[in-house]
C-alpha cells in the first residue's frame, strides 16, 4: 500500500505510546470517510491514522478486483494500549461471527510501540475481503464454520501493492528459477506463513505474487478472482480444485498446471530485467554463463570456461563458444557496472578461441578470476561495514530485524510470567521506561 499512510500510522501509534493522558482520557470514536470502519481508541490522531490506512488498503483491493465499494457490514477497530495481565495478545487479533442481528467483524490491536504497520495491514485486509465474501451471506446461523480468505490471496495482494519492490520479487523468484526450486502451486496453496520465519516468509510472498498476477493476467483474470473470492464460503477442502473451478484456463491436468504455474514465476522474475544487477546477482549469473555445452554422439558434455585445452579442438566448440558470446553480450547489459571490465575481458578471451588462438589465456582467465574474488571481498566488506554501522552508530532502528528480536525475547522467556499484582504492576511500568529509553519525545 502507499508508503504515505504507513508513515501516518506509524507516527500516530508513536504519539500514542508516548502520551501521557492516554490511559486517562475517556475512548473515543472515530469514523472513517466511507463510514465503514468505525475505531475506538484514546487518541485522536491514532484513530485518524488507523482509519486513513483502512481506507487506502480497501481502495488498493478494490482498484485490483476492479469492484466498487458496496459494503454492507461495518469493521469496528479497537485500538488499545497491551494489557500486562495478558501478555500473550497478540498484536492484531481479527473476530468474525453472528450476533443475532446480523455479522459482525471486529478487529483488535494492541498497540505497543513496537507494532508493526504490515501487521495491521494485513488483518485490515484480511477483515475487507472476508466482508466481500460474506455480503451475500448475512442468514449464515450462529456458530457456522467461517472460511477465511486465503493466506496467498491477502499476501499477494499486499505484495502487489501501489508501492511494492517489483525488483526485490524478480530477484527472489528469480534464484529459485535459475536452481529449478520454484515451490509447487499445490505446496504453496496449503503454507501457513505464520509459522514460517521471516526468509521463508518473504520467498512466500514472491511465490503468492507470482501466483496472484497469473490469475489476474488471464483471460477475464479480474472478474474471475472477484467471482472466486465471493464463492469461497462455499468452497471445498481441495485448494487446487477450487481454483482450477474458478480458472480453467490453468489446465485440465496436473502435469499442464504445474507447467503454467512454471511458467508465471519465471516470467515474473524476468519482468525486471531491465533493471542492473547487483554484484552477488551478477555474480551469480556469471558462473552459470561461463559453462560451455559441447554437444557429443551420446551425450553431450558440459565444460568449465578454465577448462578450454579439453574442448577446444572439438568440432562443435566454434559454434558452442559463439552462443557463449552472445550470452556474456546479454550479460553485460544488466550486470552491475563493476563487472563490466571482467565480462569484456571474457569476452574477448572467448573470441580468441573461437578463433583456435590459446596463447596466454590461461593467465588472463586466472587474472579475470582474481578480479571478481576482489569484488566480492570488497563488497562483502562494505555490505559488513554496513550492518555494523546500523547496528552500533545509527540514531533510530530501520526494523528489519523486528522479528528475529522478538523471537529471542520469547526464547528467553521460558517460565510464564507471574499474575500477582505486584508483578503485573511492574509489567505494566516497564514498556513505558523503554518506551522513553527507546524514542525521542515527539511534539504535536
């Protein structure tokens, strides 16, 4: 979603941690522009920046569906300060059911100053679409089943949103490409990423992307995904047969829908190419280049560039080191502009022996290599410096490494906290001195 709204939201939830008046002041309510989000909460401007980020992320899905905004169920927000008698809430908690009167959705967040905005992203959009496949279901009987929208659909969506990373998802899917790893449809239909870590979890979300915009991109792509996503409630437990339903033209086989699925994330992860490189990509890239192929009666026989005395008499070499041109030619126009010299010099090495000419190349092969482990050496240096200095020099924490930090908070914690009331009552004290330690005050 649009980085405008996640900054106003972070901000207003920083305001609110720090306000002295908050547990105070009496809860208030707020409404959104399209009145479908109502928010309570003690501070005002976090009830605003709540209702601007619900409001973006239901215009963000509606322009995807290509749907207009016809709601009929209202999503009630509590915003509220973590309870120290309940520290096990999670942060963002979204409730769905029937109250006699019709559905109600309700979504919780207890904001620490911590908390992250995709979080409350994720469950506002979890909480939209659940509303769009329950609109037509309002007689569902108390105590019914409820299907929850699927965990690659929200995920795909928030991927592709207005200001996603198109290059970080090229890349991602594009080392699973190149190893011929891609995550089969049906094993990525029935992840939970939940309970993946934070790597796994982004390799997720590349593959629900790739997955989303091969849905969309199909024939009448938009209509269908809207059709499919209202026909969930009464959707079966086979995933994939749901989906193969909903888009027939992904194949009547499961040989064909793992071939089309093939094929959607190797094209998004070549959507990019325009872009440069970066140097452990090109780097990457360049060893897969530098094999030269030399098709035999049998069976043909695969060669490292090192390795020309081998193959370069053989008959097929001339015409398996010209693609060898073309490819390092291909090469250069995206690699990082370091490596520039390094494929020029292999380029012309290889024309050398297209030509049968061997003399001194083995130096310049060996020279070339040390010149690329330089590279690396240096810009592992830099990328080290780098984590150094975020982690030791800088003002304010960029929060990547958010989760690994509570993970090892939660492994310490290995007794249950006490609930007496002298410990709760230091339980609730402590957030508010590392809240102090941790920010800088903010004026209004």
């Amino acid at each position: 979603m649009r980085r405008t709204s996640a900054m106003l939201f972070a901000a207003a939830v920083s305001l609110g941690a720090h306000s002295a008046e908050l547990e105070a002041a009496p809860i208030g309510r707020s409404v959104s522009a399209s009145r479908q989000f109502i928010v309570y909460g003690a501070n005002a401007r976090l009830r605003g920046g709540i209702c601007d980020l619900a409001e973006r992320t239901k215009s963000d899905a509606l322009r995807f569906l290509q749907q207009q905004d016809n709601w009929e169920t209202p999503i009630v927000i509590h915003a509220q300060q973590p309870q120290a008698n309940l520290p096990e809430l999670p942060d963002a908690h979204l409730s769905f059911g029937q109250t006699g009167f019709g559905l109600k959705l309700q979504l919780d967040l207890s904001l620490r100053a911590d908390i992250s905005t995709p979080v409350v992203q994720r469950e506002l959009l979890r909480a939209i679409l659940l509303e769009r496949m329950y609109r037509a279901e309002r007689s569902t009987p108390a105590g019914a089943h409820y299907v929850a929208p699927p965990n690659w659909l929200v995920e795909g969506m928030l991927t592709l949103g207005t200001d996603r990373d198109s290059r970080a998802i090229a890349e991602t899917l594009g080392a699973f490409v190149a190893s011929g790893n891609i995550t089969p449809l049906e094993e990525l239909l029935r992840q939970r990423p939940d309970l993946l870590e934070s790597p796994s979890r982004v390799v997720y979300r590349a593959h629900a992307a790739a997955l989303l915009s091969m849905l969309a991109e199909g024939p009448g792509g938009r209509i269908r995904l809207a059709r499919f996503l209202t026909d969930l409630p009464a959707s079966g437990s086979d995933p994939v047969a749901d989906l193969v339903a909903h888009f027939p033209a992904l194949g009547d086989s499961t040989e064909q829908l793992q071939k089309n699925w093939t094929l959607a994330v190797t094209r998004l992860a070549a959507s990019e190419r325009y872009r440069l490189l970066g140097c452990e990509e090109t780097e990457r890239q360049l060893a897969l280049t530098l094999r030269v192929e030399i098709p035999g009666r049998d069976r043909s026989s695969t060669y490292a560039l090192e390795e020309f005395p081998r193959f370069v008499r053989a008959a097929a070499a001339i015409a398996a080191l010209q693609r060898l041109t073309q490819e390092l030619l291909l090469l250069s126009g995206r690699a990082n502009p370091l490596y520039r010299p390094v494929l020029a010099e292999y380029q012309d090495v290889v024309a050398q022996l297209a030509r049968g000419k061997t003399k001194k190349i083995t130096e310049r092969l060996a020279k070339a290599r040390e010149t690329r482990e330089h590279i690396i050496r240096r810009m592992s240096a830099i990328g080290d410096y780098m984590n150094w200095y975020e982690a030791t020099q800088a003002r304010s924490a960029s929060g990547v490494f958010r989760e690994y930090l509570k993970a090892a908070e939660l492994a310490l914690e290995r007794e249950p906290r006490r609930r007496d009331r002298i410990s709760v009552y230091l339980d609730a004290l402590e957030p508010q001195f590392d809240n102090q330690k941790s920010y800088a005050p903010i004026t209004p």
